[in-house]
C-alpha cells in the first residue's frame, strides 16, 4: 500500500509539470501559426489538468473516500471545466473556422447561445446524476412545475426571446445594417435574447423588443446592396427649360462628393405647382449614415449651379411677381457694374455689357466645386471678384496636389483658352467664388483692343506653367516608388 502511494505521489509530482510544459509548447507554437485551438488548449492546460490532478491526489494519495463530499466537490469543478473545454473545442470546430457562405456562417449568434445553454443544463443533469445520484425524474418535474410559473410570470419577455429566434432563423438584417422600421431610422448595433438596439441620425440609441420589432414593416436601407437611392425635389420657374434644369441638376448630382457616378443619377418632372416646375432628383450614396450630408452638399451646390446657368429657384407666385419682380433687373444690373469696378485695372473691359450675355457674365460657384476640371476643356478666362480657388494637379497614381492658389483681383483658365486642350489642371473654390466668365471670343477682342493685355496673359502663364512643372519633377521620384 506505502509503495502504490508513493507511486502516485512520485507520478503526480513529475507528470503535472511535464504535461504543463508540454501543453505550453504545443499552445506557443499554435499560436505562432494562428490555430484557432489555443483557447482549447487554454482551457485544458490552466484549468482541467490541475482539478484532475487534485483528483487523483485525494483518491489515491490522501486516500479519501469516493463518498466523501471534498471528493464529489472535486468531481463536479471537473465536469464543469470539461464541459467549459468541449463547449469551447465544439464552437471553434463548427463556427470559428466557417467560410462566410456555408451554413455554419448563417446560423445566428442567439441560436449558439441557446444551444450552449441546453448543454450547460444536459452536463449539469449529468453531474447531478453521476456524482451526487440525484434524482433526475423528480428534479424533472419540480422543474416542470416551476417552468410553468415562470412562465406565466415572463411570458412578454419569453415572447420577445421565440420572436427574436424567429426572426434571426430568418435574418432580415444584421448588426451595421440601416434599417426603418415603423417611422424609426437607425442603424443596428446589437441582437439580443430580448431586443433590439438601434443607433439613430440624432446618436440616439432606441431599444425595440423583438416582439415589437416582428409585428412591423421593416426597411433595411443596407440590403440586397450597400447603396441607397435618395430622392430630392426641386422646384424652377416655368420660363426655364425643363430639359436644360434637367441637365443642370444632373451634372450638379454627378460632381457631388459622395453621390455614385453608377448607378448614375435619374431626374424627372414631376409636376407643374403653383409657383414652379418640379422635379425629382433620385441618386445613389454607398452609405447611408453619409445621407444628411451628402444631402446638404447636393441641395447647396444646386444654388450655385442655378446662379451659373441663369435658372430660377421662385418663391410662391404671390411674393415673386409682386414684391420683387420690379427690381431684381436692377439689382442684378448694379451688382455687375460694382463687379467690373472690382477687376484689375490692365483687364480692357468696356462698361456697357449686357447682365446675361453669353460672353461675359457672374458665375457663382460654392467651397469645394470645381470651376475647371483636369480632363475636361475650357474656353473662358475667370477674374476672381470674391473668395479664394486654388489650382491642383492629380499624378497618375491619383494623389492630389495643390499648385498654387488664387486670390481676389487674379485670373485663370488662360492655359486652354485658345488651345482647345482638355485642362492640366483642376481649379476648385476653396471659399464661395463669385467669378467674372469671360468667353474665347471676348477675350481676342479686348486683346485686338489693348495689345499689352496679352502680354498679360502670357506672363502669367509662363508663371503658372513653371510652378506646374516643378511640382511634376517634385512628384516623380515618389511616382518611381
């Protein structure tokens, strides 16, 4: 008996420590290779392998009886850090390892929970049998009953849990999706037992039981696509042509920073109000938590695109005709004369210039909206009344750069003028713009008029294609890389 004692006694004391190094190697060189079993191994090495050596070392060294309570104590914090490791090998066999289109990828978070939680209950049953000979027909029913009670008590809360199991077995959504349901908009940020959760436009989290959240129409703005189409009406007075506002509002949706080109953006007349001609405006974002401000950057840009393009946006009949109709021709009329008081004095602009005449006229343009794209042609001159632009150049790797920039009194567009060339250059407001346009042919005018304005023009293209071909040698050894 001394002898087999201290056999068990000598094993415990060398085999613990040999099988804890051994299980530390094996889990350092699993984890240099990414296996997905440490946590497994994890497990087994700090918590099954010293309860079950304390086991062993209480039956066979201390010799304590198998009906001893210290020993079933024992037995029990076994089968629960068993369970814990086979719970742990089971999920990282069947899920952790699950390509994104097989089946164990589909299956929902709650579901695993709930399967997890049936095995917890199924080990304790047999815990409760093998090591404290519970009586598992009566646990049975005493459990029936008080699963009946408990019930009964939390029927509205088991309701939103067999909603939320119906309709995560169905997936109509998922966590980072947008979603409308009822007139709430949010975005999904958490699938409970129980709930809901939704972030809000305002950041206003919103909690929606699931039993609640089944008995709605739900909208999820995030699928079958990403992409969101949002439709925005505006209305223009009836003496403007409805193709050339059609065309108008088109090219200001494309040139809006975070509307897709494609699938490209659709206009439509919708209707003839009292005061306007209506239309409708449909694009396409990618993100719909970009809406409000993708929104608010189109609605302000076609201000600006209308100014440009001789487009009016009316009150109401009543107030348009009536109050203001008299003396807007006059205002604009005057607004014009202060602007050509405004441009440098080597400019030769003669005084008796129509408002709205194709040659020469005030073009408005808003921060951020590209007065010549690099790409594209132009054949105007812009004098800088109000505001600041700067001119960039994007490399062949897409990265931009600014040249240089424009102030108030200076003037760009020079470089195509008279070539037909598309643009080298981009030149963009950084601040609201207010533009005096000059056409091709106004220009070879004043220059038949004043001979030095060309010498003008030249100088200052000279400069500016100097600056452009010094930041193009500064960029070329990063384009090498």
């Amino acid at each position: 008996m001394i002898n087999g004692l201290w056999l068990w006694a000598i094993a415990l004391i060398i085999g613990f420590p040999v099988a804890v190094v051994l299980l530390g190697e094996l889990i350092h060189r699993l984890q240099k290779q990414k296996q997905p079993f440490v946590a497994t191994l994890q497990i087994i090495r700090n918590l099954v392998l010293p309860v079950l050596i304390f086991l062993l070392f209480t039956q066979h060294v201390l010799e304590l009886p198998p009906q001893d309570e210290r020993v079933r104590s024992i037995q029990t914090l076994l089968w629960i850090c068993v369970i814990h490791g086979a719970l742990s090998l089971l999920n990282t066999v069947l899920f952790e390892q699950a390509k994104a289109d097989t089946w164990q990828a589909k299956v929902p978070k709650l579901l695993i929970d709930l399967s997890r939680l049936f095995l917890v209950l199924l080990g304790t049953a047999i815990v409760l049998a093998t090591v404290w000979n519970a009586d598992l027909a009566g646990l049975v029913t005493a459990l029936g009953v008080s699963s009946i009670v408990i019930g009964l008590a939390l029927q509205d809360t088991l309701g939103s849990v067999m909603s939320g199991i119906a309709l995560l077995f169905e997936q109509p959504f998922s966590v980072g999706d947008w979603l409308k349901v009822g007139s709430l908009v949010g975005q999904v940020i958490d699938i409970n037992w129980r709930s809901v959760r939704l972030v809000t436009l305002e950041r206003e989290m919103v909690v929606i039981p699931h039993k609640v959240i089944s008995g709605e129409v739900i909208r999820n703005f995030s699928r079958p696509q990403r992409i969101h189409a949002e439709r925005v009406q505006v209305g223009f007075s009836y003496k403007d042509p409805p193709n050339l506002a059609k065309y108008v509002l088109k090219n200001t949706a494309l040139e809006t920073q975070g509307i897709l080109a494609n699938p490209e953006p659709y206009i439509f007349t919708l209707g003839y109000s009292d005061s306007s001609i209506t239309y409708e405006v449909k694009f396409f974002i990618e993100d719909y938590a970009d809406l409000e401000e993708i929104r608010d950057r189109f609605m302000t840009r076609v201000w600006y695109a209308a100014q440009r393009n001789n487009l009016n946006i009316p009150f109401p009949i009543r107030t348009l005709y009536h109050f203001h109709g008299p003396t807007s021709q006059a205002e604009g009329s005057k607004k014009f004369a202060q602007s050509l008081d405004s441009i440098p004095a080597f400019v030769p602009l003669e005084r008796d210039y129509n408002l709205r005449s194709p040659d020469i006229n005030l073009q408005h343009f808003g921060a951020g909206e590209n007065v010549i794209q690099q790409g594209y042609p132009s054949s105007a001159l812009y004098i800088v009344i109000v505001g600041i632009a700067v001119m960039t150049v994007v490399d062949p790797n897409g990265d931009e750069h600014e040249v240089l920039q424009i102030n108030p009194g200076e003037f760009f567009g020079e470089m195509t003028l008279f070539s037909g060339e598309v643009s080298m250059i981009t030149v963009r407001a950084k601040q609201d713009l207010e533009l005096m346009m000059i056409s091709a042919n106004e220009v070879d005018k004043m220059i038949e008029r004043q001979p030095s304005f060309s010498r003008e023009i030249s100088q200052v293209l000279e400069i500016r294609r100097r600056a452009l071909n010094n930041l193009q040698k500064s960029i070329q050894p990063n384009l090498r890389r």
